[in-house]
C-alpha cells in the first residue's frame, strides 16, 4: 500500500474542523514529494466557497490561487481535504474520484484525504484512473533546504510620452512594461553569472554545498554582466503598447528609472543535482512568480520618474518560508493588491486559531510564536494596523491560555 507523512496534529485539525460545521468543509495540503512520498507540512481550511451545503462543497478558484502565490518554488500544493457531514461510512464518490483525478494531472500522486470527524481515510489515484486507498504515517517529515537566490539590478526604461499622457489606462502600460521586461530576461537568461563569495559558480557544480535553511545567510547573487548594459543599468524602451502597433521612434520620451530586487528561496528535494540542472526553477521563481508580479502590481510615480515595486516579505510558516508582498510606505500599502495580501494574513491567522483546540505540544507552540513574532512586524507596514494587531493578540492570548 502507498503511503504518505503527515502529523497527528493536522489529522486531529481536519477532524475538528469537520464537527465545527454543519456544511461540508475543503482544505488544502501543503508540501512537497520525496522519493514519489507526498510530505505534508501545512494544511489550509478554505474561507471562500462558490457553493458550501450539507453535500457538496467547491471551493473559490480565486483563493486557491493565492494560496498558491505565496508558496516558496518546491513547496506547494499536494493534496486536499474535506468532510462528509453525518455519514457513518467514509467513502470517495465519484465528484470525489474526478476532483482527484483533475488534480492529479497537476500534481502527481496527489492526496485525498475524507473524514466525518471521526473516522478518516486516504486515497491517491491509482492504476487506470481509480482511486485506491492509502496509509498515512504520522510523523513530522522534514524540511528541505533551500537556494537563496538574490537579484539586484538597475534599470532605466525610456517611456514614450504618449503612453504616459492616459493615466486612466495605467494598467495597460504596466503590462507593457512587464512585457518588454520578460523579454529582455527570457533573452538574457543564459548570459546570467551565479556569484558567491565573490567567485563566479559554474553552473555544471553541485548544488549541494550551497543549501541553506535561513534567509539571512549570504545569498548566491545573480548578475548580467556589464556588456550586456548601457552604462552600468539595463536601457529599455517601451515605445507601444501593443507590439502589434507600428514602432514610434520619436524624441518626446521620459526615463523612468526602475530597480528590480528579490531574494528568493528554492527549496530543493533533491541535492545531487547542478545549477544548470535546477536553472528553469530559479527561472520560474524569479521571473515569472516574483519580477512581473512586482510590476504588475508597482506604483508609478509621474512627478519623480522613478517606478515603485512592492518588497518581498517573508514569514516563518510551519518551519518553512512563504512569501506576501508590500510597499515599505504605509500610504502605498491601500491599493487592492495590498488588500489582498491583507485578506490572506487573516485567513492564516485564522488556520492558527484552530491549534487552541488541540492537545499542547511544543513544536506547534514554537512554529506559532514564530509566525506571531513575524506577523506583528509586518503588520506595522500597513495602516489597517490595529485590525491585524487585535487579531494577533487574541491569537497569542488563546495559545498561551491553551499552552
């Protein structure tokens, strides 16, 4: 029989969420495959359904995605939960059997995990489509190290004033900037140098010496090199809108300046590996999941020709790193990609509260002092403040109580 890790404490979460409700109940699981072994290392109750009743249960697409967005490259979805209200019997129905199938398309050897709130049971797809039950074992799997991966670079975009004239239609000149830019780093890409310590890293060595497990050590740094600027910053010129609109070369321009930072984690479950070999990941992750979605979210200043993209912020969230995004100016922190972001800490402090339920153990009071601890900081960031603070303290006093 197939098997996968999970703790006891999120088995006794699921449960006690499947009694706190009437309606059917969805989460997510969190984690990564080791050896074709799914590990979970967190678990998400959904808060926005489409449709919740006695029977049925779909989650919001949206929130899946966010929940998405802020999880480190190697760790991510694996699995789902979810209950069936006052049944006697645990079974997979056929909605059931075609949710885990469409999953695992996605994520292979996906989980499903079925309960009443008492009894509970564990299913993969298996041979010719057909769920098969599998066995959990309780144990807290590990967490994989990680590449802690840094870019630093300045850039000067060349703006047609044209395009600057229709602040209305902003969105539209974001995108063609993230465009333009996505491009130039597609191209680049293989031009870019590792450096650690001052030393160029080839990109045939092995990753191995390089896994960490804290944000503050010094990172690998990558860089283009100087041939490939003008001066010492990337020059680029956004000129349209639409690349399928004629080219207009005309000197009515403005020079926005723009820099482009980020310091990401990619976990790594396996370590016999070169850079080259994880090269599309650190791609990924750098490009498309953290430089276009800071541009796409930035804030473009007309008075001071400079463009202001949103800052990496990282919390301690079940022993591993997940990523949410802010300005570092308050006043910046109210547009409804802040929001957003906002919604997801209190769906998050939320998944904590249900620990007050469960039996005291140390290792999940540490994990939640952790988050506690980098919450607080962060929640100073926006002017919703108090609203995060009073959630906070009511968490932390429930856990001390419960602790």
């Amino acid at each position: 029989m197939e098997i996968f890790h999970i703790s006891k404490i999120f088995i006794n979460i699921i449960k006690s969420q499947a009694l706190s409700s009437e309606n059917e109940i969805y989460g997510w699981l969190l984690g990564y495959q080791k050896d074709k072994i799914p590990k979970v290392l967190a678990i998400i109750e959904c808060k926005q359904y489409e449709q919740q009743t006695l029977i049925s249960a779909i989650p919001h697409a949206q929130e899946f995605q966010e929940i998405s967005s802020i999880m480190p490259q190697g760790i991510g979805p694996i699995g789902i939960y979810h209950s069936h209200p006052f049944s006697s019997e645990i079974f997979h129905s056929h909605t059931d059997d075609a949710t885990l199938l469409s999953l695992s398309n996605q994520f292979p050897n996906c989980i499903s995990i079925v309960t009443n709130g008492e009894k509970i049971n564990f299913y993969q797809m298996g041979l010719n489509s057909k769920p098969e039950e599998i066995q959990a074992e309780f144990i807290d799997p590990d967490i994989p190290k990680f590449l802690l991966i840094s870019i630093d670079e300045d850039l000067n975009l060349i703006i047609n004033n044209n395009l600057l004239n229709n602040k209305s239609d902003e969105n539209r000149l974001k995108i063609a900037i993230l465009n333009k830019l996505r491009d130039y780093l597609e191209e680049i890409w293989i031009k870019f140098e590792f450096l650690y310590d001052n030393s160029k890293v080839p990109k045939n060595d092995s990753i191995n010496p390089y896994l960490v497990d804290k944000l503050t050590v010094e990172p690998i740094h990558l860089i283009i090199p100087e041939k490939f600027k003008d001066g010492n910053k990337i020059k680029l010129i956004i000129d349209r809108i639409d690349e399928s609109e004629e080219s207009k070369i005309e000197n009515n321009q403005t020079c926005f300046n723009l820099n482009i930072k980020a310091k990401i984690p990619i976990y790594i479950t396996n370590e016999n590996q070169t850079f080259q070999r994880v090269s599309q990941a650190i791609k990924t992750e750098l490009i498309s999941n953290n430089i276009l979605q800071k541009i796409y979210n930035c804030v473009i200043d007309y008075d001071k020709n400079i463009i202001i993209t949103p800052d990496d912020y990282y919390l301690n969230f079940f022993r591993f790193y997940i990523r949410v995004l802010c300005f570092n100016k308050k006043e910046l922190n109210e547009t409804e990609f802040s929001l957003k972001n906002f919604e997801i800490l209190l769906k998050l402090i939320a998944l904590f509260e249900n620990f007050k339920y469960m039996e005291s153990n140390d290792k999940i009071r540490n994990q939640i002092s952790m988050f506690i601890k980098n919450l607080k900081k962060f929640s100073k960031k926006f002017r919703r403040q108090n609203q995060l603070k009073n959630r906070i303290e009511n968490l932390k006093k429930n856990i001390k109580q419960h602790f």
